[in-house]
C-alpha cells in the first residue's frame, strides 16, 4: 500500500511524499522496512527530519459511554538533515523495530479486524505536516499461532477482535492499549462459558498469556468473569492442544491464576523482569470498569479441528472488515484535513 500527500502546510509547489511499506505482514517484535520518496517542490526545501508514526484503533471506556480513536503507539526519526532541491526525487530506506506487544492483524491472510497504520511526518523548515495513513498488516508469532491453531482445534471458534485502552493489572503490560480477542465456547465447554477473551502479552523472552472467561451461571451460582495468566517461551515445542485444554479446564475450575509454563526445563521466560506471581482475579482487576463487546465481526465462526482461522472472514463478514478499515482511514485523513 501506498499513500501520497501533498504537504499543505507548505503550500502549493511544496514536496511530496510516498511511503512504501515493504510486502508482507510483519510480525510483533521483528522489523518494520519500505521505502520514503520525496519530490521536490517549485524551490528548495531543508528536509528537518522525517518521521513514521504507528497508529491503532483503539476503544475507551468512559463515564458518558464508549468512543475510539487512533492512539500514536511508536515514532520513529527514519532520516532528514538534508535539502531537497527543486524538483529532485530521493528515496530514503527505513528499518525499524516493532513492539513486541504490537497487535495481530490477520491470521493465515484474513484480517481480524484490527486496525493499524503507518503516518509518515515530514519537517520541512520549521512546519510539519502529516501523511495519510497507509495499513499496517501485523501476524502472529509462531507461539501465538500455536496457541490459536489449538484453540480452533478444541472448537473454540472466532468472534471478533479489538483493542481496548487501559493496563491489565499484574501483567508487564507496555503499551497503553491492549488487543482482547473473543471467542465462541467450544462444544464441551458450552455448558460452562458465555464467551473466552484473549490477550498475548509478548515481550524479548516469551509470551504472557491471558485468558478471561465469561462463565454461565449454574444452579446455585450467578454468572462472572474469571482471569487466569500463563507464560510460554519463545521457543516452547509443546502438545498444544493439550497444553491449551488444561489452561481452559483450570480456568473453568477457579484454580491458580497465573501459572509459569516451564516446558523442558526452561524455567521462567520472565525471571528478573518484575513479573509477580497474582492471586486469582475478578474482572474489574482487568479491566477496571464496564466492559465491552468488540464491533464489526459479529459472526461466530466454528473454526474446527482445520483450526481458528478457517472461515474466520468469508462473505459478508470480509466485507464488513474491510469497510470498517477504510472508513477508519477516511476518517483519520479528514481529520487532519480540519487541522
């Protein structure tokens, strides 16, 4: 994808810039490259400094309701200190690095919904002026996509996906925003749970997991949330479906709440980063206030032992994705247009 503005703020006759992302989905933590291309204007300008900016979709929670935004998540100095002549075409490389926490965009190429950008700056002789959005595709590490290749074989299936504004207590949570992705029970858990809410928590030395449940009430007990946390390294070779099940089982029963996962003799991915041991948690420890279902998808999707993203956007639902992600983009270019 590409995006192409004239740079208002200078005027007509001022550069241009084009922002090419490399293809494919980058992964959290790894590299983010492409290409800059300047033009020049009907003079010549002092290039200061040009910038790239992550940018999510990201809902808040308030005291009036609900509303969502675009949240600035990372910026980057990818180059400047130069002057482009009149009419000169530059191309300036970049690589940069992602947060290990950036959300996951698409799993096996179908969009989950989420909503991220790349907006680049460029600082031309004191004024600045931002580029339109382009999307940014984000895929999941090969942990993650073990643990929703599992999911999808137990029968979990796909609802949707979202990023929520706010911190998840106890966690090493980095950024300000976190991606909750909701799930469909699986049959042998139907009986037990509304809805399964997941977080990936990824940082340097493995992945934190967290797990929320949505669980039904029974006879003599009212419905509730339950949250329950487990690590995994990087590098884990597991029996995932089994692995995952027994996360779900001791989620259902009320046992423990967040559980170091030490597959062949690793130890803890997270020992000397400040990561504390928590007792088991209610759902205002999560969240901290009213929570919301995510928008857009909709559907539950019975992903079966295929696993998670089989079906997980066809038809109608695809189609929904994808005007959700352009009305987004609109939007956030025709504000800046107001500024």
């Amino acid at each position: 994808m590409v995006f192409k503005r004239l740079l208002g703020s200078l005027g007509v006759g001022g550069p241009t810039v084009d922002t090419v992302l490399d293809p494919g989905a980058a992964l959290p933590g790894g590299a983010l490259s492409g290409q800059v291309h300047l033009r020049g204007g009907n003079a010549d300008f002092d290039i200061d400094h040009i910038t790239v900016e992550l940018v999510a979709r990201v809902e808040a929670e308030h005291e009036d309701g609900e509303s969502e935004g675009g949240v600035v998540f990372e910026r980057f100095t990818v180059g400047g200190g130069f002057r482009l002549g009149e009419g000169e075409h530059r191309s300036v490389p970049f690589r940069v690095g992602l947060p290990w926490e950036s959300p996951v965009t698409e799993l096996y190429g179908q969009p989950l919904g989420i909503v991220l950008g790349v907006r680049t700056e460029l600082a031309v002789a004191g004024a600045k002026d931002k580029g339109d959005l382009d999307p940014l595709a984000i895929g999941p590490l090969p942990v993650q996509e073990a643990i929703l290749e599992a999911l999808g074989q137990l029968g979990f299936g796909f609802r949707s996906a979202d990023l929520e504004l706010g911190h998840i207590g106890g966690t090493g949570q980095q950024l300000p925003f976190y991606q909750e992705i909701e799930l469909t029970p699986a049959p042998q858990y139907a009986h037990r749970l509304n809805e399964l809410e997941l977080t990936f928590l990824a940082g340097p030395a493995g992945l934190e997991v967290v797990l929320e449940a949505d669980k039904r009430a029974g006879l003599f007990t009212s419905g509730h949330d339950a949250l329950t946390r487990f690590t995994v390294p990087h590098d884990a070779t597991e029996d995932w479906n089994t692995l995952v099940d027994g996360w779900i089982r001791q989620l259902v029963e009320h046992r423990g709440s967040y559980a170091t996962h030490a597959p062949d003799g690793h130890g803890d991915p997270y020992a000397g980063h400040g990561h504390g041991h928590g007792g088991h948690h209610g759902h205002d420890d999560h969240h901290g206030s009213h929570h919301r279902s995510g928008p857009g998808m909709g559907t539950a999707v019975a992903a079966g032992a295929a696993g998670l993203a089989v079906g997980v956007v066809g038809g109608m639902v695809a189609a929904e994705v994808v005007d959700e992600v352009g009305d987004f983009f609109e939007d956030e270019d025709e504000g800046e247009g107001e500024d």
